[in-house]
C-alpha cells in the first residue's frame, strides 16, 4: 500500500518525522546544558577571581551578558523542546 495514497499513512508518516527532529534538537539541547554546567563548574574560580571582582567595565558587563544569555537561551531551548518537563526540571 503505498502511503501517499492513504491521507492518515501520509499524516501518520509526518508526525513521525517531527517527532524525530524535535527528540533531536531537545538531545542537543540536554548535551548543549551539560556542556554549559561543566564550563560554569571549571572556570567559576577564574570567573571570580577575574570577572566578579574587578572593577566595572564594558568588558565585565559584556561577559556578564553573554554568560546570562547563554543560560538562558539553552533553558529556553530545553523549555521549547519539552525537555524540562520530560526530566522533571520545569
């Protein structure tokens, strides 16, 4: 039986697919958060020493910005894909 000629096997075909890309992007939003955590884990002493510590400049509020950002848009990323829900998070 061919698909393209059943309406529900031709329907049934595109969630499948979609279903597939959005496990996807939400597996690689989990390995882009656990990448983030482990950056964050290993330069947060150097983060503080260096960037929390310093005296107020253009170049410290734009780490910040990019650091905040970078969090934000993954957790968004996650939230999107229904990932956070999926692992009981959010």
């Amino acid at each position: 039986m061919d698909p393209s000629a059943n309406p529900i096997a031709q329907e049934l075909a595109e969630l499948a697919a979609a279903l597939s890309s959005a496990n996807i992007n939400g597996l690689s939003a989990i390995g882009a958060a656990t990448f983030l955590t482990y950056d964050s884990l290993l330069c947060f002493p150097l983060e503080v020493e260096y960037i929390w510590l310093a005296k107020h400049s253009l170049i410290k509020y734009l780490y910040l910005v990019t650091r905040i950002y970078g969090v934000a848009h993954v957790m968004y990323v996650l939230n999107l894909s229904g990932m956070l829900f999926f692992l009981n998070i959010g």
